[in-house]
C-alpha cells in the first residue's frame, strides 16, 4: 500500500494537483484526505489484507474434540450433498450436517478406505474385511475370507452398481452380486502385486494400485491384465492409490502423482519430489494429498499451490482427498478432517499499476456517488 501511495503522490505535479491522476479524479490538499483518497486507501488496504498466497480457500478443521469425529487420523473422505463420511483410525464417520458434527459406525475399526453410492456404504477395514450399509450406515453387512475375500487386510474399495472391487493384502476381489460372493484376481492372472493398495473403476477399465508392481489395468472384467511401470513413465512401481475420470488416470506413489491423459497408455510425472497418496480431479483442477501438505492444480497438473497447517489444515500429511461444489475435503494423519469453503480467487498482485489503477477505478464510482 505504501508503494501505490508513494507512487500517486510522486507522479502529481507539483502545486498543481489537477495536473495529476489523483487530481483529475477528485483532488489533493496538503494535510487532507478527499473522498476519493479515503476510498483509494479503504480498497487498496482491504486488498492487501485479502490476498495471501492461500487466499480463495478458507479452512476448518474437525476434529475428535469439537465435532465428534471417530479419530483424528483420517485415511479417506467422500461426500454426497450435506452428507459427509470420513474413514478413520476409529470407525466410520458420517455426518449429516455438512461435516459440523459426525457420528462413528464400526467403531474401533480401522477403515483404510471407503466408497458412497447414494446410501450404499463401502468400508475397507485393516483387520476385519469390508463392510457393507444399503441405508447410509444404520446397518451393516460384514464380508470376509469366508465369503471369498482374498484377505481381511483390505486397503481400498469401489463400486458400480452391483459390481464391487476391494483391493486386499492377497490379491484384487471383485463382487458382482453387490458385495455377497468374491472372487480374487492375483499375480497368477496377470496382477502386477498381490498387494493392491487402491482401486478405480471408469467405464469397463479397472485400475489396481499395486505395492512394487505398478499399476495394472483391466478391461475384461478382471480376466486378463496389462501392466505399467516406470517404463510406461510412472515415478515409482511402489502405488499408493489410482482415480480415474474419462481417459484421464491419476496414479499416486512415494514418487509423485503420474497422470495419463490416454487411459494409462503413457504417464507423466509431476511432483516428483513428494509421497502423494491419494488424487482427486474435476476437469483441469487435480487435488493431490501429500506428505507435505495438500497441492492443487488448475492447470491440469503444470502448475501446484500447497495448503498446510499455516492456511489451516490441521497436519500436513493428508491421505486423501474429495472436492464438491465449492467443499474441499482434506483427509489428514493426526489433525482430522479439514473441511475448506472455495471462492473465486483472489490473486496477489503482480504490479504496482495494474493493482492500483484498480483501485483508483472502484475510488473513482465511489467519488461519483459522493457527488450525486
């Protein structure tokens, strides 16, 4: 602010104020502040004050102690309109309020992963197998080895419609009878690992993050596999999660966040120096979670800003992440939910003209109006 002040009094002609911009505008005297002046400072201050580099996202955090969450170490979130569901070290949170307050199903239980459809439910637990709700958490159905699982160690989950996928510690189970019988593909039909860390479903294409045997695609239900690795332009084989949209897949690993705009053929490699272990996208804006924080793109990917615990993530190891509308949802490891509101951005100013010139606009209507 004191740069465009200094500016405006500098490129006034000297005792002869109607010469200058400020004059033409409004006027200046020696010792006094016109309306015009007052209104000029008024907007440049509030400016400065607006535009942080985190400015367009406000956050809050939910936590254990001011929202009920089930524990603040949260490994996935989702929402569905005012619902909002969180899968945590304690349980299965749901919230019915926007994430205000939530209450904890499968308490105890470590859910690794979770997936909502409509008011079908999908939780994949650490120990216990998967459990199931068909009416948005008030019951559960439990899904284990004896139902053909190929392990109680489950680390993501997906569904479509009857189809469900659970990726385990023993292989990749799919369900097609929504969720009551399993079969379990593994390295004998053509999986990268047996261990699968994350699971996407986009049209008939099914992607399994593997742990050290990359990413491995499907497009015949599971039957055969193809798969890719750093050769295919992946940062690392060890996958810590995959989304999908359309051609575009997103794969997250201790080496970065690949991303294929051909539906996995060929990968590029962007924020190499990171651990991402979970990607959300819509359109050009990619959400990636982090061990250093949380990174969003709006630009497809060529160019990141990071939000932490100074805009208000409550830490910066974020394990997942959801967007809907103008909710971000920050999945963090010890600071709960971190739940931010959007709004068009407000950019720093990147010179001292155009961040005055618009100030002297909005200055220069407020002057009219004191004239009417």
């Amino acid at each position: 602010m004191r740069t465009i002040l200094n500016w405006m009094r500098t490129n006034r002609s000297a005792g002869n104020p109607s010469n200058s911009l400020l004059g033409n505008l409004g006027g200046w005297k020696r010792g006094v502040k016109s309306p015009l002046l007052q209104s000029v400072m008024t907007v440049v201050a509030a400016t400065a004050i607006m535009a942080p580099a985190s400015a367009g996202i406000v956050w809050e955090k939910r936590t254990v102690a001011n929202s009920g969450l089930a524990d603040n170490t949260v490994y996935g979130t989702m929402s569905n309109g005012n619902n909002v569901y969180a899968a945590t070290n304690g349980g299965f949170a749901i919230s019915t309020d926007g994430g205000s307050t939530f209450t904890t199903k499968l308490s105890g239980k470590t859910n690794r992963g979770l997936f909502v459809s409509g008011s079908n439910l999908y939780a994949a637990t650490s120990a216990d197998g998967v459990y199931i709700s068909t009416d948005n958490g008030s019951n559960w159905t439990n899904r284990t080895t004896t139902d053909g699982l190929g392990n109680n160690s489950t680390y993501g989950i997906f569904a479509n419609g009857s189809n469900v996928y659970a990726g385990t510690q023993g292989g990749l189970s799919i369900s097609t009878n929504g969720g009551a019988t399993w079969t379990t593909k593994t390295t004998a039909n053509g999986l990268g690992n047996n261990t699968i860390r994350g699971v996407y479903v986009s049209g008939s294409t099914i992607y399994a993050a593997t742990t050290s045997g990359g990413l491995s695609i499907s497009t015949d239900g599971g039957d055969t596999w193809t798969t890719k690795t750093t050769s295919n332009g992946l940062g690392t084989n060890n996958l810590l999660g995959v989304y999908a949209n359309g051609n575009n897949v997103y794969v997250a690993s201790n080496s970065g966040l690949a991303i294929s705009t051909n539906g996995g053929v060929s990968f590029t490699n962007t924020l190499a120096a990171n651990t991402v272990y979970g990607a959300y996208a819509n359109g050009n804006t990619i959400y990636a979670g982090t061990l250093s924080g949380l990174r969003i793109s709006t630009d497809a990917g060529a160019n990141w800003t990071t939000y932490t615990t100074a805009d208000g993530l409550g830490n910066n190891t974020v394990r997942g992440v959801y967007a809907s509308g103008n909710k971000i949802y920050a999945a963090t490891s010890g600071g709960g939910l971190a739940i931010g509101t959007s709004s068009a951005p407000v950019p720093e100013p990147t010179s001292m003209a155009i961040f005055g010139l618009g100030a002297l606009g909005i200055a220069y209507r407020n002057r009219r109006k004191l004239l009417k």
